[in-house]
C-alpha cells in the first residue's frame, strides 16, 4: 500500500523545492535570515521559486514576496545569490508591505 505524504510535508517549501529540482526545473529558495521589530515571518521562513515566477512557501506578505520573486528569478538567471532588505527605514517600505514597523533580510540563492 503507497504512504501519503502527511498534508504539511506536501506545503513544505524544502519539499516542493525538492521536486522542482528532480523535475529538471532551475529554482531558487528564498529564506528569512534576520528580523527586527514586527516582522510578519520569522527567521528561517522560506520561498521557493522557479525560473517561470511560480512559488510556494512565503518569506513575509503583500508586495514583499512579488519583489523577492523577481530578484529570484534574476538569480536564477545569473546565478549570483543577494542578500535583500525590507523594511520602514527603506523608502520603498510602504509600496512592497512592511509599514508594520518590522524589518526583513531575505537571502536568495540559486538551488540549480
């Protein structure tokens, strides 16, 4: 009789990632590596993202995650991993979602 993966390991970001990669997929993880104040994810959150835009997983929220979607798919493509910051000190925190007070640093590096 064939196991079911329990419903959190099917949503796990690792677990998704693991299969992109034996799909043939390029992709690059996202993940959580500092927080100050409110921050709406805590460290070692993760987003997994492949060279098409599609993701799963989530590193904070609103337009957070579509500006962490876009530096993923040019690491992708470069293959150079960056370091991203976001945060109310940044003048761009209102229009991509941390104008909670928090702030979040968010490594990205190509898996394949």
């Amino acid at each position: 009789m064939e196991s079911i993966a329990p419903l959190d390991d099917v949503r796990d970001p690792l677990i998704i990632a693991e299969g992109w990669v034996d799909e043939g997929r390029h992709v690059a993880i996202a993940t959580v590596v500092e927080t100050w104040g409110s921050a709406p994810r805590p460290v070692g959150s993760h987003l997994v993202i492949d060279a098409q835009g599609n993701f799963e997983g989530s590193v904070s929220g609103g337009c957070v995650e579509g500006a962490v979607v876009t530096e993923a798919i040019d690491v992708i493509a470069s293959g150079a991993a960056k370091m991203l910051e976001f945060g109310v000190a940044d003048e761009t925190a209102w229009r991509v979602g941390l104008s909670c007070g928090g702030r979040i640093k968010v490594y990205v590096e190509k898996l394949c």
